[in-house]
C-alpha cells in the first residue's frame, strides 16, 4: 500500500515538472488542462446521450452501433481539433 502512495506522489511531482518545462509555465499548462478536461466532460455527456437513446430506440439494429461507433471518431475529432493548446501571447 506504501509503494502505491509513493508512487502517486512520484507521478503527480513528474506531471508537474513536465508542464513546468513546456512553455508558458505551469499557469498556462494547468488552464489547458481546465479546458480540456471540460472539454472532454462534454463531449462524453454527448456521447453518452446520443448512444442511450440509440441503444434503447433501436437495440438490435446493427446501423445504430455503427452510427455509435461513426459517433465516437467524429467525437474524437472534434476533441482534438478544438483541444490544441492556445498560442502564446508574444
């Protein structure tokens, strides 16, 4: 049980050294990671809503689990467009 605590805290001191190094500071790091977090927590609710209602609309239907799965790489898309890091002010 010691080794998994030390671990932890081992892990979160290396997250913290590494946004540290990145430019812009650890500020700027941390509010990416806010934001992305938010990001992402929206994102899974619109999956989650949109594959609960297909599921119990439709739940043999094999186009409905393609239009899920259709839905989660599109989701995936628009994470990793919309998730990019600001550009730093100059």
């Amino acid at each position: 049980m010691r080794s998994i605590l030390v671990g932890l805290v081992l892990f979160a001191l290396l997250a913290v050294s590494v946004l540290s190094l990145r430019p812009g500071g650890l500020r700027s790091q941390l509010r990416n990671v806010v934001r992305r977090l938010k990001l992402a927590l929206v994102l899974l609710g619109v999956y989650l809503l949109v594959s609960g209602a297909l599921r119990a609309a439709f739940p043999d239907a094999l186009w409905a689990e393609l239009t899920v799965v259709g839905l989660a790489l599109g989701l995936t898309a628009v994470f990793l467009v919309l998730g990019q890091d600001h550009r730093l002010e100059s």
